[in-house]
C-alpha cells in the first residue's frame, strides 16, 4: 500500500514537474507586457456614451448617423500576473465631413448631458459633434474624464484618409482624479467603416 502511495506521488511530482517546465519554456524569450490595439474610424456614425456612476460618460458604440467617430484603445496586461492589466480608451465625435490637413478641437461631454436609462447598468446618451470621453483603467483603479476637473482638451488632425483606414494626430490632455492625467501626443492608423450607404 506504501509503495503504491509513494510511486503514485512520485508520477503526480514528476507530472507537474514537466508541466511547469513547459509553461516555462513556452514563455522564455517572450516580452512580458502583451499590447493590444483597436484603433477605429466610422464614416456615418454617432458615438453612443454610457454614463458611469460618477456621472461621466464612456465611449460605448455607434450607431448610424449624420457624423464620424474615431474610436481608440490600448490595452496592456503583464503575462508575468493575473491583475497587471491597463487600458485607455477615448471616443472622438467628428462632423460627418472631414477634410485631410484639417484640425478639430475637442471638449468633455457636459456632466448634465441628459441620458436614457435602457437597464439597471447602462444609461446612454449620444456624443455631439466636437465632444470626447476616455477612460482608462488600471488595476485596481479605474477613472473617467468629466467635465467638472480641470479643463481636458483635445486636438485631432487628419492627416491621411483611404478607403480602408485613416491616418490621424491626436493631441489630446485628460484629467482623470483617480489616475492621473492622459497625455497623448502621437499618430494613429485607425481601420475605417464606411458608410452602410443610409
């Protein structure tokens, strides 16, 4: 009985053992911070914003409409933990026409935007044109941009427009109490949506 015992705990050690030198093989020469990126442009469209608790808005979806929306995020997670993660994201609501060389200016969404209520956890409004959100999350905290903090601000210029994407400049300063600010200042190749044709 012992010896079965002993050679059935010798197989789950030696199991394990050869487990964990795969995982770690596997993960050798590997960066530890995996980055993520959806950079997104959509002709036709609205920025759908669903209030927070605190009552900011985030960027949520599109929906069809009678303007343009650039949507950007990046996430980062640390593959070394379970709670490394962080992320931004920001929505930009532009007029429906753009023209390359352009630059618009951007504000937060006023705090007393009304907003529907559709269920007990989302309460959506739509951005207007010249207003955009970011939110940005890193474990533990998280915090959205309001209108209320100190003036954020933002400047997009279209440099580049194909049938395929858009290639912009975002300058753009958020203040987020939690977090800290947001400051960007770089260029982003966002895949472009083109209109459905309504």
């Amino acid at each position: 009985m012992r010896t079965k015992f002993g050679l059935l705990s010798l197989i789950i050690l030696v199991a394990i053992s050869a487990i964990s030198m795969a995982t770690w093989k596997s993960l050798a020469g590997r960066a530890p911070i995996r980055r993520t990126n959806d950079y997104r442009w959509y002709d036709d469209s609205i920025c759908i914003t669903d209030r927070t608790y605190d009552g900011a808005f985030d960027y949520h979806d599109v929906v069809w409409g009678l303007g343009a929306c650039l949507y950007l995020e990046e996430r980062a997670f640390d593959t070394r933990t379970f709670d490394g993660a962080g992320y931004y994201r920001v929505g930009f609501q532009f007029p429906r026409e753009v023209h390359v060389g352009q630059t618009y200016a951007f504000s937060p969404v006023p705090s007393d935007r009304p907003a529907t209520t559709v269920s007990d956890v989302h309460t959506f409004s739509a951005l207007r044109t010249g207003e955009f959100t970011v939110m940005q999350y890193g474990n533990p905290l998280s915090d959205c941009m309001t209108d209320r903090d100190p003036r954020s601000t933002a400047e997009v210029t279209i440099e580049n427009m194909r049938v395929d994407q858009i290639i912009v400049h975002v300058k753009l300063h958020a203040v987020l109490p939690e977090m800290g600010n947001l400051d960007l200042n770089q260029k982003y190749i966002a895949k472009r949506f083109p209109s459905d044709g309504g």
